[in-house]
C-alpha cells in the first residue's frame, strides 16, 4: 500500500472528464490490435520529462521513489494521455553489473535536467564476456537502484493503474540483449566488434546477454505481470547495425521477445535511431509484437518524412500498429505549429493502412517546451479516423 498512490486516488477518481468515447486504457489496446479507435492514441514515451514537468531534479528523484511515481501521476492527470511511461534511466539497466566501491566512477549526468547516465563497463569483448560469464549482475545487485528505486516505482504505478480501474495504462519496459550489450561497451564499440573480432566471440557475447535478459524476464513476470501490467516495452539496441550484422546477429533479439510475448499480451518494439529497413522488415514478421515504434530511416535511405510514414504504414499493414512523431529533435526545438504539422502528416500517411499512435520515436527530452508536448497531444485528439 501507497500513501502517495491512495492520495492520487482519492483526488481523481471519478472526478476526471472522460476523454473520447473510449478510456485510455481501450483506445491504446485496440490501436495495438489494429481495431478502430474514436481517437488516434496520444502516448509519448515522457519517461525523463515527467520529473522536470513535476518541478523535481533528477537528484530528488534519485532518493525519492515517491517523488518519481507522483512526478508520473501528476503528468498524466494534466496532459491526458494515453499512457503512463514508469521513469527509466540506463543506470537502473547496467548498475548491477559494477560493484558499488565503482559506480561512481560511472556516473555521467550533464545537469540536473538530465536523467542519469553511464560510462562503458568493458573496454573489450573478453571483458565483456567475463563480466557475463561471472554473473557479476547476480553478486552486485544488492543496494542498487533497480531494487531500492526502479522495483518500487513501477509497483506504485501498477497500483494506481488497478485502483484507477485500469482507465490509463502503465508501459513498463526493458531492454533487449542487443540494448545491454551496447550499454555495456557503447554502441560504437559493438559495432567495431562485430567487424573486427572472429563472429564466434560476438555470437558468445550476445548469447551470453540473451541469457541474463532471458532470466530478467522471469521478474517481469513475476512482478510487474502479477500487478496487472499489460503492456511491455522492448527497449531495442543495434541500430546502428548494417544489413549483414542484423541478419547473422538479429536472432538474440528475436528470441527474448519469443518470451515476452508469453508473459504480456502488448509488445511495444522501440526501435529509434536510424532504422534500418532491413529490421523493420524483420519486426513485422516477429511474433508477438503489436506496436513498433520507430524512427528515422537509415542514413542511406533519404526519404521525405510522410513518404517514410506512409512507407513503414504499408509494410504494417494487418501486422503492427505504427508509432511515430514527431522526432524527438523537433519535439524539443521545433515551434508547436511544426510539431503539429508533423504528427498530422504521420497520422494522414499511416491511417489508410494500418492504425497509428502519436509517440516520438525515441523519449521526449527533458528539456522539451510543455506546450509541444501538449501538442502532440492536443492534435491526435482532433484528429478523427475515418
């Protein structure tokens, strides 16, 4: 029981208007099942922002797990959307891999708008895969974020999500083996891996990573699915990728959502940065995932943006929900009338061929202006289906 969850509770229940005909919770749902819906949803992935939205630091909300969950409810009970992200930051996925007299040496934290970061953990891959193979994970969890900070938020949501008679929705997520193993030894590092080192050694690493997500979804399942978590977000990594890494190293990835999907009925595919066709062409044939959401195309495809959305719509089309706009860089510097220009000209290149979400590709930065974010918001929900 949460005092903080039974004060929102008390204070919303059955006193907030009812947005649409239908409540988030079933505008969402029937989007990612590719139903008909009386609104496009509205669920941007605000993770970090909530807390700058709330007037906390990052710093606060570190020692506070009740700041963070009241940061996330307050969001949601003024913007209205169709979802409530939990507050991630990558030190909850990698701090269990270091040992506490170490983790300092890790932090990276540009101010106190800015989520908390990570250095590299490995320089090699022999590290890496020794750091696995020792399940260092298992012998430094204790006294780290994800159980005194990331396991708490996320019941407290979940509680408010049942006690709220499931209105709104909470997405947790997690992210996939290729996440880990990039947050590991940086993006860049892995990819240079992949071309430099003997393909049995990355095949080593990445199974070793698939290993330790696979054992993480046995928590996923044990406590965010056993407090009525429905929807579940693949944070996804390597994409940065070329087309023959994705197709010798793309199977690890594959397999952690074979298990996903036997745990929640709603898979979100986040898959930002520049994406590869060849991968979303591989997303569209996974089993299990109702949403993808995604980003920019490759840095070889140039394409204008709604003939990209309308592209990604067409390969969707009786397969996934599309979810998208507008990028994560206008969001936060662009005027609200190019916001909103950009989630319409999604919606108006997706809708003709598969349903639509408005979500950016990738979270929205903290330092994003309110009002754009209400715009994103504000023009989903004057946009009727037709």
């Amino acid at each position: 029981m949460s005092q903080i969850v039974d004060d929102w509770v008390q204070q919303l229940k059955g006193r907030i208007t009812p947005v649409g005909e239908m409540s988030h919770w079933e505008r969402l749902a029937g989007a990612f099942q590719l139903q008909r819906t009386d609104l496009v949803p509205a669920a941007p992935q605000l993770d970090a922002w909530q807390i700058a939205y709330a007037g906390h630091t990052h710093d606060e909300v570190q020692r506070d797990v009740d700041k963070t969950t009241e940061a996330c409810i307050k969001t949601w009970a003024e913007l209205r959307s169709d979802a409530i992200w939990m507050y991630v930051d990558i030190a909850h996925h990698i701090e269990s891999f270091v040992s506490p007299e170490k983790r300092a040496q890790h932090f990276v934290r540009q101010d106190s708008a800015d989520y908390l970061q990570y250095k590299p953990v490995v320089q090699t891959i022999d590290q890496a895969i020794e750091l696995l193979e020792s399940r260092a994970y298992l012998r430094h969890l204790e006294g780290t974020r994800p159980v005194t900070h990331y396991t708490p938020h996320l019941v407290q949501l979940l509680e408010f999500q049942e006690k709220m008679g499931r209105v709104v929705p909470v997405i947790v997520g997690a992210p996939t083996p290729t996440r880990i193993a990039e947050a590991l030894a940086d993006a860049h590092q892995l990819v240079k891996w992949t071309l430099v080192e003997p393909a049995s050694k990355v095949h080593r690493y990445l199974q070793l990573c698939l290993d330790e997500r696979l054992q993480a979804l046995d928590f996923y399942r044990a406590i965010p699915a056993k407090n009525g978590c429905e929807f579940f977000c693949c944070f996804s990594g390597a994409n940065a990728w070329g087309p023959s890494q994705f197709a010798e190293f793309g199977q690890y990835d594959q397999q952690f959502v074979e298990k996903a999907r036997t745990i929640f009925p709603y898979i979100l595919w986040h898959h930002c940065g520049r994406n590869l066709w060849l991968a979303l062409e591989q997303l569209g044939e996974w089993e299990g995932i109702r949403a993808v959401q995604y980003d920019l195309p490759y840095y070889s495809d140039d394409q204008q943006w709604s003939a990209w959305c309308e592209r990604v719509a067409r390969l969707y089309a009786g397969k996934r929900c599309a979810a998208n706009s507008p990028t994560p860089f206008v969001a936060c510097h662009g005027s609200r009338a190019e916001v909103e220009s950009m989630v319409c000209r999604f919606i108006e290149a997706t809708l003709p061929y598969t349903t639509a979400c408005v979500m950016p590709g990738c979270e929205v930065d903290p330092r994003t202006p309110v009002d754009n974010v209400r715009a994103m918001i504000d023009i989903a929900r004057s946009y009727h289906p037709r």
